[in-house]
C-alpha cells in the first residue's frame, strides 16, 4: 500500500553504484553498444520528509537550501535540482537530502548517473511508497540526465540501476552479466568533461568522409566480441577485445600522453591480459583485466582500488511513528 504524502515522516535511503565504461564508448551515441559496469563504490542518497516547504541539500560538495517552489538547479547539485524540479509539482512538503559518496566526483566513475538514479528512485518511492521499476528508472533517468547535459548514452545510469556489467543499446538493456572478472583502474589525474570530448570526437567525425561509420562497425566487432568473453567467462579473450577496442579509441583521437603513458605500462605487466581507456578520453582512467602489478606504475599516476560489481540501486524504505 502507498504511504500518504501527508503521512508522518518517512526516510527512505537509496543506494547506486558508481560505473565505468568498458567498450562502446562514443559509439554507443550513434545507435551501436556499449558494455558498461556497476562498481563496489556507491552513492547514497537519504531523503527525509519535512513538516515544510523547505528543501535542504548536504554533501560533501556544500551545503544548500531553497524553497519547493523555487528550486536551484545550479552547480554542484544540476542533477538533483533537475529531478527535485521535475517532482516539485507533486511534493506537499519539503524534503532533506543527505549525499554520501564512496568515490570523489571528479574520478570519473559516473557518480552524476549514481547520484541521478538514487535521488530520482528517493523521490519517486517517497511519492508513492513504492519502489520503481528498473525500466522506469531508466526511461525517467535518461531523461533528466539528457536535460542537464544536452547528450548522454544512459549506458552509466544503466548500470548504476541494474549491476553488474551490461550490454546497453538504444536507451535499453539488451543483457547482464553477473559472473564478472578482476579488474585494475589507473586514473591519469585529470579528466576532460565529457560534454567536451563528445563535442571534439564529433567535429572529427563530421570531416570524416563516411562519418565514422566503418570505425564505430570495427568497435562495434570489439564490443560484441568483449561481451562473448564476459559469457564464456574467458577473460584472456575480454582482454584482447578490449585491447582492440583500444585502437579504435586512438583512432578517435581520445588518448593523450598520459593515457598512452599508462596504457604502455599496463601491457607490460604480466597479469593484464588488455586494457584501454574507460570513458570518453582526454584524461579519466584506464581499465584492465587482470591484477595489476602497482611498482610498474608510473608514480604520477594512481591506481584506484575498485572491482565489478554484481549490485545495482538498493532500497530502504522506513516510516517514523
């Protein structure tokens, strides 16, 4: 049964997974996959009704509070001011919203699809005392990220709401993986935003002479080929699929110095069977399979102690007397 808006106050604490990107990227915008997985670090949102029209934000990016009936959906908080606009219409009261995050946000770890999926699936259930359905979250999600920054696959907040690693096409969810191998994440120090690599990889793509059609049909051979090993749980053969895929990202033009500098690196260490840029490029992080030997690491750069995980968004819901 739903939980009257105008109840006493309810909390309701979402959790989603953080994601990295593991072949398909850029392509995925043109109608191609992507492989994308959830990770073992998190974004918690707790939402707490208020006996108001208040609306209080906390996190470890600042501090902010405004009215229901003027919300701010200014930076840090684009993503949560867009869904709390989006909502604001049907909320009676006014919320408090505590943020946590188990990873920083300029990682590149997609903590804005985290943050997105959990404060979406907060409101949505405080609204209806019910938790969504993942599709719905999906669809709606997409949504709100595609309004704040203009573009976006939704392959990261796919992965964020469902787990493990997916094979995402056209706003859907074509397959999931939960049997999922070691992975190793080097993060170059820096990260070009994303909007910004898109923008760059699509100038080149115009003066291309078939739009980069034939390359994004060779990451497309690569990303499917990735996703065959992730069902044979071969993962000498993800390694090369993603090793190849990693020329593809080069022919892009996404891999600067220090991307080429890890990526040298991690070919040398024995128990990487491949590895490639995990995101848009132009900075962010290199992923690889296997486990990486950290004393051949260049010391610029660090290794981010994460892992797959098979764990999409989690729900609690609680009612105070």
């Amino acid at each position: 049964m739903a939980i009257p808006h105008n109840s006493a106050v309810m909390s309701v604490t979402c959790s989603a997974p953080g994601s990295i990107m593991i072949s398909g990227e850029h392509a995925v915008l043109h109608g191609y996959h992507a492989l994308v997985g959830a990770i073992d670090r998190r974004v918690t949102v707790n939402l707490t009704v208020r006996s108001d029209k208040l609306i209080s934000i906390k996190s470890a990016l600042g501090n902010r509070r405004m009215r229901l009936d003027s919300i701010d959906a200014a930076p840090p908080f684009r993503f949560i001011g867009a869904v709390l606009k989006k909502y604001a219409p049907d909320m009676r009261h006014g919320v408090d919203l505590s943020i946590e995050a188990q990873f920083a946000h300029d990682v590149g770890l997609g903590s804005s699809a985290a943050v997105t999926a959990a404060t979406l699936t907060a409101v949505k259930t405080m609204l209806t005392g019910n938790a969504p359905e993942y599709d719905e979250l999906l669809r709606e999600g997409l949504g709100i990220i595609r309004d704040v920054q203009g573009r976006g696959s939704g392959s990261d907040i796919a992965a964020s709401i469902y787990g493990g690693v997916v094979l995402y096409r056209r706003d859907e969810v074509i397959r999931r993986h939960t049997d999922l191998p070691h992975i190793s994440l080097v993060y170059a120090g820096y990260k070009t935003p994303t909007p910004e690599v898109i923008r760059i990889v699509e100038e080149h793509r115009s003066q291309s002479e078939d739009g980069f059609k034939s390359l994004f049909e060779r990451f497309e051979n690569f990303t499917v080929a990735a996703d065959n090993a992730l069902t044979r749980q071969d993962w000498r053969a993800l390694g090369n699929a993603l090793s190849r895929g990693q020329l593809m990202m080069e022919m892009l033009g996404v891999c600067d110095d220090s991307l080429a500098e890890i990526l040298a690196a991690m070919a040398a260490m024995p128990e990487i069977t491949g590895a490639k840029i995990s995101g848009s490029g132009l900075g962010d992080c290199v992923i690889g399979i296997g486990e990486m030997n950290k004393d051949m690491l260049p010391s610029e750069y660090r290794h981010i102690p994460v892992n797959l995980s098979d764990q999409g968004l989690t729900v609690n819901l609680s009612q105070a007397v």
